[in-house]
C-alpha cells in the first residue's frame, strides 16, 4: 500500500477519535463533598465513556441534621433509570429518598454537558413537583390547579388598582421546573397634578388610583 495513503488513513483515525471524543458527554465527578458548592468547585470535570449518556447527582444524609455527602459522575441510562426508580420505594422508614431520615439515598440524572453542576432540579422532577411552591406575590392572588405538581397550572391575579409585571400563568413542567418566575404586581398612578392657580391641600394616597385630592383656591 501506498505510505502516503496509509498515513492519510492514520490521519483520518486520529481526527474521528477527536471529534468522537468531542462528541462525548462532559460531567461534573466528586465523591463525599459536603455540598454542591464544594463538588463543583473541587470535583473535575471528565469526558464521559460513549455509554455514559448521563450526568448522575447522589445526595445520601449522615445523621438527624442537615448535613449531607455529594456524590457526582458519569452513568448509563438504565442504571439511571434504575436509580431514579429505587427513590420512592420504601428500603427504610418511609421511603428510600427521605430527607427526615438518617441513612437517606436521593438519586438523579439529567442529560447535557456539566447539566449535574449545582443542586440541580432533577430531584424536582423526580420527586414529582416544582420547587419553590409558587405564592402570593404581594398585592396580588395565585391559584393552582395541582399545587406544585408536574402538570400543575397557576394562574396569578392582582388587587385592585394594581397591574401585574410578568406572564399571568406558570406550569410546572415534566423538567421539575416552573416555565416562568412569579410576576410582580405594582400600583397603578395617575400623572401628578399641577396645582396651577389652585393649591393642593392633600391627597388621600399620592397619585394612585383610587387617591382623592383636596384643592383650595388662592385669594381674588
């Protein structure tokens, strides 16, 4: 065979096996981190195996209070799926994945490069719900029609004399996410008045809707 030919081939090699390798799926790997802070900022970043399709985040609890071990890395969709399945089942009181309990396992996965960084939101999907719950913003009323539930819809309105800044609805979706933040409801104002030849003595509620302004008039 040609040499120039068979080192071109070579070439060819080394060039798929980079993009292959480009290709690969990148997470975020750390054992016994005290939180997702610490994984994140000591943990390495690896290159998966062509089977690892996943990033994987384990949450196991040490003792009756807050604290925590982390554990991050690579993993194979079955075995994902496999974990993820153990969470609610009971393996101790009441279920595998409690936060109330000593000896508590939480496991989840989620695909995309570095998605395992953070906290993370696959446990919300997982367990089910959107977190944070969604409130009452100030001045204003939410209903839902699931609470935070995968496939709850919430509908925001706000008080009287107050207009809403942001989407009037948010669903919690299969991702354990709300597909948009709280709004915000602010007062409706009225342009400030001139007094011209008149004098304003007071207003009720400055110059919001719904405020009653007193005039007096000058002398002559």
């Amino acid at each position: 065979m040609d040499p120039n030919i068979k080192c071109i081939g070579r070439i060819l090699l080394v060039l798929y096996a980079v993009v292959a390798v480009g290709k690969a799926l990148q997470c975020i790997t750390c054992d016994n981190a005290k939180s997702h802070e610490e994984c994140d900022k000591r943990g390495r970043v690896v290159t998966c195996n062509k089977n690892e399709e996943m990033c994987a985040i384990e949450e196991r609890k040490v003792n009756q209070g807050p604290e925590k071990l982390i554990f991050k890395h690579c993993k194979q969709p079955l075995a994902c799926s496999n974990n993820e399945r153990q969470n609610p089942r009971p393996a101790w009181w009441p279920t595998q994945c409690n936060s109330r309990a000593v000896n508590s396992v939480c496991r989840c996965c989620c695909s995309g490069d570095l998605c395992n960084q953070g906290a993370n939101t696959c446990f919300n999907r997982v367990a089910n719900v959107c977190l944070p719950p969604r409130t009452n913003p100030r001045n204003g009323k939410v209903t839902c029609s699931d609470g935070n539930k995968i496939g709850s819809s919430c509908s925001f309105t706000c008080d009287a004399g107050h207009v809403m800044s942001g989407s009037k609805t948010s669903e919690c979706g299969q991702d354990g996410t709300w597909s948009s933040p709280t709004p915000s409801c602010g007062p409706i104002t009225c342009p400030r008045l001139s007094a011209g030849n008149k004098r304003i003595d007071d207003c009720s509620n400055g110059n919001h809707v719904g405020s009653v302004c007193r005039f007096t008039c000058e002398a002559g």
